[in-house]
C-alpha cells in the first residue's frame, strides 16, 4: 500500500513539473518584450548587410516613408535610356602633345599616385547582442512600444569599433515593427539605459 502511494506521489511531482514547464514556455511565446527583442535584432541585422527588403518589411509605414531611398517602390519593368550621343573621335596626337623632354632628350618620369588603395566597399559587421526592452510612452508621432539597445561590432580592415542604436519598436497591423531608430554614443552611456531619453529626443 506504501508502495503503491509513493509511485502515485512520484507521477504527480511528475505530471505538476511537466504542466509548469509548458506554461513557462507559452508565457515566453506570449511574453509582448521577447517579440520586440527578436524583431529588433532582426531588422538590424538586415539593415547591416544592406537587405533593405527585409528592413523595410520590419518597418513601420512611417519609418519606411522617412526611407524613401531604402524602401520606395521598385518598378519591375525594365527601364530604358535614350541612347547618349557619341563622343567625338579624339584628335590624332601631334608633336605638341608629344611629353616635355629634357636636354638629353630623356623624358620626365611620371610622378606616383597619391590615390589609397582600393578597400572594402563597406565594413564588416559582427553578430547583434540586444538589450533588455523597456517600456516607452508615445513621443510626437511615435507610438508607445518597447525601446531595445542593440549592440555590435564595426570592422574595417585597420580598425574596429561598436556601434549601439535604439530601435522603438512597436505594434503595426498584427505584428512587431521597427518605428524609430537613433544612434547610442558612448557618452550617453554614463546614466544608466539611455534608450527611454534618446527615443524621445532628449539628452541621456
């Protein structure tokens, strides 16, 4: 009889570690600051590889008509260009073109480039590390949502910086979308999570 009460003891330890384990994991599916953090990370890793699709389609509408440049419409018809007039054949070199000589009859040597070697087109980026969200009020024409401080690395070929922006994310036609973006310095660092100020366009 102990024997028996015991096992039924162990199934419902069980079954009650079970059923609170399915609850933690809906209440972080359902948690509204663990969407915001995802969709944040999302959207600048696109914008950090310049895949302005997917940046813009994690935008608000208001964010994407302030990126006109990034997320105005493409036509998918193939433009044409009038054809440019030819340019005029150069004219044959004559004796007057011919470089300056010296005494001797040498000719002046050509004197070294001054123009940098050819480098990246832009820097190479690291992985994003996202801050906790906080709550932000509504500011002008901003909607309230969540601030998120993301983090990462800026690499060029002679040297490596970090680079931080608060992103206002907030709630748009059935989802998370990014509605505000403003740089993080390294001063604005000093007074605790600068993001509440800087999203609302005050000084940290």
């Amino acid at each position: 009889m102990k024997r028996h009460a015991l096992t039924l003891l162990v199934a419902g330890l069980a079954l009650t570690a079970c059923t609170g384990e399915a609850a933690d994991d809906d209440a972080k599916q359902k948690d509204p600051s663990a969407a915001a953090r995802a969709v944040a990370r999302e959207y600048q890793q696109a914008a950090n590889v310049q895949e302005w699709r997917t940046a813009c389609r994690l935008s608000t509408a208001a964010l994407r008509r302030a990126m006109t440049e990034q997320c105005a419409p493409r036509s998918s018809e193939p433009t044409t260009t009038a054809p440019t007039p030819s340019a005029p054949a150069s004219p044959s070199p004559t004796a007057s073109d011919s470089p300056p000589t010296y005494a001797d009859g040498s000719t002046m040597k050509p004197l070294p480039s001054k123009t940098r070697a050819p480098g990246p087109d832009r820097a190479s980026t690291g992985p994003i590390k996202t801050g906790k969200p906080v709550k932000v009020p509504a500011v002008d024409d901003h909607p309230a949502g969540y601030g998120v401080l993301v983090t990462y690395t800026v690499s060029w070929p002679t040297d490596t910086s970090t680079s931080r922006k608060a992103l206002r994310v907030v709630q748009q036609g059935g989802g998370w979308r990014i509605d505000q973006h403003e740089d993080v310095h390294d001063g604005d660092l000093g007074h605790g999570d600068p993001v509440p100020a800087i999203l609302a366009g005050r000084p940290s």
